[in-house]
C-alpha cells in the first residue's frame, strides 16, 4: 500500500520505517526541515535502539522517503496522524494544534475513500471533531483511532510486534471498511494471532491515557510506599519483589525510585484530568492529583537525601549525577528527573558534573548551566558522592571497587535501586537509596 506518516517526530519516523519494512511505500512528513534532510540521509534525530538500521534498510529499498511538502502524500490511501500533544503552556489540558494542523493539512490531498488513522494521543473527544471535519470537507474520506504503545528505548520491536492493535473505527459500513484497511496496513501482524480490539472512537481514544495513568498510579503507588519504609526502617525493594509475586499485582512497574518523567505519562495524567474535568467527570480522576504529587515529591525527596549523606549541607560539594535522560536507551530528557535533581542541588550549592551515555548533547541544549561529562569516570572524580539517577545497563555493571579509587568519598545515592547493594558496600561504598535503609 501507499501510506503517508505525518509526523516524523519519535512516534512518526519510527512508524514510517516500520511500515516501510512490512513492506508498504510510505513517505513521512514534517514541517522541521532539519529533522527531514536528517532523516533522508539515513541519520536518526534522536537515540533509539535498533532504529537506524531499521531506517537506513528502508531508505535503500527504496520504499521510504521524507518531505516537507504535504503535496507529497498525494495517492496514498492510509494517512496516520503521528504529531505531537504536547501539555499547554499554564494549564494541564493538551495542546492540540498541532493535531489540528496536520489534519487541516491533509484535507489538500485527501479523497474519498482515503482512511486517516489517528496515532497521537488526544483527549477523548478528538476524534469525533476530526471525523465531522473531515465528512463536510471530504465526503467519503474514513477516520479511525489506533493508539501507539511505543516504550522509548523498545520502539521498534513494539511498532512491528505490538502486544495488541486496538482499532477504534466509525459506525456501520464505515467501520467495516476502515477495519479491512488496517489489516491490510498490519497484514503480518495480524497475521501472528496479535490480539487485535474493535472499538468505536471515543474508547480507542481512552485506551492509551487510560493504560499510561494505571502505570503512573503503580509507579506512584510503590514509591509511596518507599515513603512509608523510610518512616518505619522498612525494605521497600523487598517489600515490592513480595507483593509482585501476587499475579493480581506482579512485579513490573514496582521499582521504587525517582519516579517518571519523559513525554508520556506526566502530561497524559494531567490531560486525562483536565478533559474529566471538561466532561464533568473531574472526581474520577482526582486520584491522580496525588499520583502527580507523589511523583514530584521523589525529586525533592533525592535532594534531601544528597544533602544528608553530605554532612548536611551541599555548599560546594562535587556531586557526579550518572544519568540524564528520563529513563535508559533513550535520549529523551523531556521532565527528566535526573536534570531537575541535577539542576536543584546546583542551586542549592553543590558542583554537579552530569554524564549521560545518550543524552548529553541534548541535555546541554536545554540545561547550559550544568556540567557534563562524557564518562561516568570522568564525572566522579574528586566526588563527594555519586548519583544514579538513570538506570543505564552502563551505571548498573560499574565495578564498586574500580570506581571508588576515582572518588574523594565513597557515597552512592541510588535513585532507581538499579545497583547490588551488597557488592558496593562491600567495596566500602557508603549506599543509600529511596525506601531502603542505608548501607
């Protein structure tokens, strides 16, 4: 099939080259002209693994290209939707004119017929909007909503072998088109036995903020426990391995830590309250307020912990923050924990130097004021303590003792009770982490 991605951003330029590698003509498009000649040229605009080989495969083949010029995707029959909703400025509700845009946008090449397959995630609501949209300005045109599940840092491997394909499809006969559509988009997929749901828009739209807010709401739930363990001198890490054994529960999910970041799961909470709120459904959702106060209060939390196992004062302290991207085998630094943390014991005094193995140069984009460096060995000498704030593979097979010969102090503050506490208190570490007792 011929199909245009618009969008090329992490969720679109992933999904164009998934496409293309099933096997479809797909061609992306964006209005960053530099992401787009990044993209022609086979370079990927952000880390991910597995990604640009995936890219460069499909570029050769011939069966991708990019363009700045909607023009371009004249003739295809299945347009998805990939653009960002970003969380507006002020307010906790979506910003949806980017949505808005691209799907004005393709009104100049869509036909009756054409089925737009909406990927972002929006309010619920949406889609109805972009459906009544698109039946006045092009009658016969389909609109159908198949939320994304990607995992930065598994991209690739959840675009082209997804745990499920949820389709929400208009009413009637429409449906039944769009449906054949998707199979034909997904033809291998669905081939596989993927378990596929057929829904209408509005539950489509749901799924998605509706799956991001139970993890949100797990995340936070362990790490308030890891507040309550600090409180009796209980284990929060054993604590979590001994309820995760409950299949109602399970294990995944239940490290407690620095809690999420990125660009998912804090702004999807806040919209998903904000459209309750709209619907007149707001108490529904009032348990996420707290989902999102429990999440921020881990920062301040690492902070207070850092200034502890300084002696009680940060003032020119040399602190080595391991990490900066919001989570590992990414470069994502969108709501970072570990830079805000990095940022505020800066402000309180300490001397921060930051190593990330990805998103460094990201990170000094956004964050000049901090220091980095290229290596977590670079970073920790002449340390008073070491932060893992990122639980990178990297950080996690440090040896305890290789490492404490760079240091001035031996003080770990594990943010992602991501090490082996005994190994490093073995090397006569000093080990602290949220929800543990020290070490």
């Amino acid at each position: 099939m011929r199909i245009s991605v618009i969008g090329c951003g992490y969720l679109g330029a992933v999904h164009a080259a998934s496409m293309a590698e099933i096997g479809h003509e797909v061609v992306g498009i964006d209005v960053d002209q530099r992401k787009i000649t990044a993209l022609c040229a086979g370079r990927a605009p952000f880390y991910e693994p597995d990604f640009e080989q995936l890219l460069a495969r499909a570029l050769e083949a011939g069966r991708l290209s990019f363009s700045t010029d909607v023009t371009d995707a004249a003739g295809a029959q299945v347009h998805f939707l990939c653009v960002g909703t970003p969380q507006k400025h002020g307010e906790y509700a979506a910003d949806l004119r980017f949505v808005q845009a691209a799907a004005e946008s393709l009104l100049q090449v869509l036909a009756p017929g054409d089925l737009v397959v909406g990927k972002s995630t929006v309010p619920v609501g949406t889609a109805a909007e972009l459906a009544a949209m698109f039946g006045e300005k092009v009658p016969g045109a389909l609109l159908a909503w198949n939320p994304e599940f990607l995992r930065e840092g598994f991209a690739v491997r959840d675009t082209l072998h997804p745990d499920r394909l949820v389709y929400g499809l208009p009413p009637d006969g429409d449906g039944v088109t769009a449906e054949r559509l998707l199979d034909e988009v997904y033809a291998p997929i669905v081939a596989r036995g993927t378990p596929k749901v057929t829904t209408d828009h509005a539950t489509a739209e749901m799924v998605k903020t509706a799956a991001n807010s139970f993890l949100a709401t797990k995340i936070s739930f362990i790490n308030a426990m890891a507040e309550l363990c600090e409180a009796t001198g209980a284990d929060v890490k054993l604590l979590a391995d001994a309820i995760g054994y409950d299949d109602r529960i399970g294990r995944k999910f239940l490290n407690a830590g620095l809690g999420f970041g990125g660009g998912c799961l804090p702004k999807d909470i806040r919209a998903f309250m904000a459209r309750a709120g709209e619907l007149g459904a707001d108490q529904a959702l009032t348990f996420l307020r707290e989902v999102d106060n429990i999440n921020m209060r881990r920062r301040i939390r690492m902070v207070e912990l850092a200034r502890e196992v300084l002696d009680g004062s940060l003032l020119g302290k040399r602190v080595a923050v391991l990490g900066a991207a919001f989570k590992p085998d990414s470069d994502d630094i969108r709501d970072s924990p570990a830079l805000n943390v990095a940022a505020q014991l800066q402000l309180q005094g300490a001397v921060v130097c930051v190593t990330d193995p990805a998103a460094v140069e990201n990170s000094r984009r956004e964050w000049p004021h901090l220091d980095y460096a290229a290596t977590p060995e670079e970073a920790a000498a002449d340390a008073d303590a070491v932060l893992v704030l990122t639980e990178w593979r990297q950080y996690r097979e440090l040896d305890p003792a290789a490492f404490g010969e760079l240091v001035r102090q031996k003080r770990v503050l594990d943010g992602r009770n991501a090490l082996d506490r005994e190994a490093w208190t073995a090397a006569g570490w000093t080990y602290r982490a949220l929800g543990r007792r020290a070490g």
